[in-house]
C-alpha cells in the first residue's frame, strides 16, 4: 500500500467483510481488522510502538492462517491478492435421462 488512501480503503474493505464474516470466522476476522487499524495509526519513528506492532502481528498468525484457509477452501481465493487460486467450483448438474420404448407391433398374417 502506497498512499494513506490506499491504506484508509483496506481497513474498509476488512470492516466491511467483518459485517459480513460467518459466525465461524468472525473472532478471527476481527483480530486480523484490529490489526490492520492498529497498523495504520502506528508511528515509524517510534521503536517501541514498531515492537508491539510487530509482537501483535505475531500474536495475530494463526487467526491470519485460519482466516486465509477459509477463504480458500470457501471462495477459492487468495485474501491477500483477490486472486482467484482454484478453478471456480461449478454446481453440479443433473441431467435427467428418459428411455424410450419402442412400440413393437406384430402382424398375424392367417
């Protein structure tokens, strides 16, 4: 993220998804959208508050990894590009068969 704007329009797009996130996955979600706020308010010339920052990115892994396999495994995509990593899942079809019987006749010749 290059700007302010384009860091503004990413803790949006997780609140947004938060509002939306499955009960499942909702405590996970939030501690990856916490994350990101806290992130954008933190200073780059305070050491202390880089550490913490970076203490909490690692406290926040395994609700990043959770947060990630769902999504794949859901949506077949990778949250951190949009991308779509597996072939879209297509609904399965059923295609009713009918049989025909052919009428068969017989002809009594006397």
């Amino acid at each position: 993220m290059g700007t302010g704007t384009d860091v503004t329009a990413m803790i949006d797009r997780y609140e947004r998804l938060l509002k939306r996130a499955p009960l499942s996955i909702e405590g996970d979600f939030a501690i990856l959208t916490g994350l990101l706020q806290d992130a954008s308010k933190v200073n780059p010339s305070d050491e202390e508050a880089l550490q913490a920052m970076a203490d909490a990115t690692y406290a926040a892994n395994q609700s990043a990894l959770n947060v990630r396999d769902w999504v794949k495994s859901t949506c077949a995509v990778d949250i951190s590009t949009g991308l779509n990593i597996d072939p879209p899942r297509l609904p399965t079809t059923t295609i009713a068969t009918t049989t025909t019987l052919a009428a068969t006749t017989s002809t009594v010749v006397p």
